[in-house]
C-alpha cells in the first residue's frame, strides 16, 4: 500500500491518524514538525503527505509552497480551520484535498484512495516479505516460516516499520517519533526492551542475530539472514 507521510504537531492527533491509516493497510512514518516533513518529502519517501497547517516551525501554508516548488507528491491539508477564503487559497496554492477536523477514519481513507486515484500514485503490497519472514498490513499478521508469531500491538507496529524498509538502517530516534509517536524522545529503554522481546520471537539474540542487526552507535535494521 502507498506510503503516507503525516506533520501534524499534536502528539494525539497523530497518533489517532496513524492508527487510522494502519488500519487501513496503509506504510506510515510522521513528524511534528514543518521544516522535517518537506526534507522527509523531497528525498524522495511518501506517496502522499497529510499536512497540518498550525505547525510549531513554519505555517503549512508555507511548507505547502515550498513542497509544491520541488515535488508533485500529492498533499491533503488536515486542518480544524474551515475558513472558506483559507481553504479557496490552499488549493490554489496545490493542495490536492481539504480535510477539516473532525473527521471519520472511512472518510480519511475514501479522501486519500481519491487523490491517490487521481494522482496516478502506484499501490504497495499489503505484504511484505523479508526472506522467510512475512508481514501482513492489513490483517496485522506476521509469520515466520509460515508460523504465525504471537505479537502484542507494539511488537507487530515495530516490526512492521522496519520491514518497510529492509536493509536500511533505523535509528531509536525514528522509531520513537514513527513507531511510538513522541516527539520528544525518553524512551530508548523502551525501544531496546521491545527489540529484545521481538529478537525473542524471531528466534535469534543481540549476540546471533538473523534479521534484527544492530548498526553500533547508529540503529537497527531487517535483513534477510542470508544478507546479515
């Protein structure tokens, strides 16, 4: 499935439109900031970007013209603001969509495959494959060699946001702000524990891995066994 990128600042705003899009089958990663999202855009990664307009940097008005500068990603403005001259001159300025909050998770979704649509941008498997290891999107299922692994949420989110991205390496930074929505990092702990409970399951340990490898003083990253 595509991959959507949310800046949004509020910590539970973004945490409910990401549940909102995993539940959807959707590849995610998300940043509080304005300024992070245009870097995150133009390098190439999202499909689609979910943009907020009361960002704590730069107006996303003005993120919005900037990305609309260098990239013809589409972009769905996510707002509370419902101002009519507000919404005429954020479409002009090439917003694809005008959401304004609330909204329902269908209707997020419907918006999103309707730019989606239009825009031409291709899907992505609702799978993912990562040598005998097999994560499903949608049903949030994962197997390893055909068994199904007994995941708690957290676990499933994990590991599914590293095999979107096999073989790169991820910092505990990231995987705080994507993985955990905080913005403001004080859970490295946390993400250690997990990655230790998830090395568990897998069937490996820090000191013999097979798909979780540790990159010193850098992150972590899936790979295939036979690649590690």
């Amino acid at each position: 499935m595509p991959h959507i990128l949310v800046v949004e600042d509020d910590a539970d705003v973004r945490a409910a439109l990401l549940r909102a899009l995993r539940a959807h089958g959707y590849a995610t990663s998300t940043t509080p900031t304005g300024l992070a999202g245009l870097a995150e855009l133009t390098a190439g990664g999202p499909d689609l970007v979910l943009l907020d307009l009361g960002l704590p940097d730069v107006d996303g008005g003005e993120i919005l013209r900037m990305a609309r500068a260098v990239s013809k990603v589409p972009v769905i403005v996510v707002t509370a603001r419902d101002e009519e001259p507000l919404m005429v001159r954020t479409l002009h300025d090439g917003a694809d969509d005008y959401l304004v909050k609330p909204f329902s998770p269908e209707q997020l979704h419907a918006r999103i495959q309707a730019v989606l649509r239009r825009s031409g941008a291709p899907n992505r498997p609702r799978e993912l494959s990562v040598g005998g290891l097999t994560v499903e999107l949608g049903g949030r299922v994962a197997r390893l060699d055909g068994i199904v692994l007994d995941l708690t949420p957290r676990e499933f989110d994990l590991l599914a946001y590293l095999a979107e991205r096999p073989g790169q390496v991820v910092t505990r930074r990231q995987l705080i702000v994507d993985v955990w929505q905080l913005a403001y990092g004080g859970a490295e702990k946390t993400v250690d524990v997990h990655l230790s409970w998830l090395r568990r399951k897998l069937g490996e340990t820090a000191r013999e891995p097979r798909y979780l490898r540790s990159v010193r003083g850098v992150g972590i990253c899936l790979t295939a066994p036979e690649t590690n």
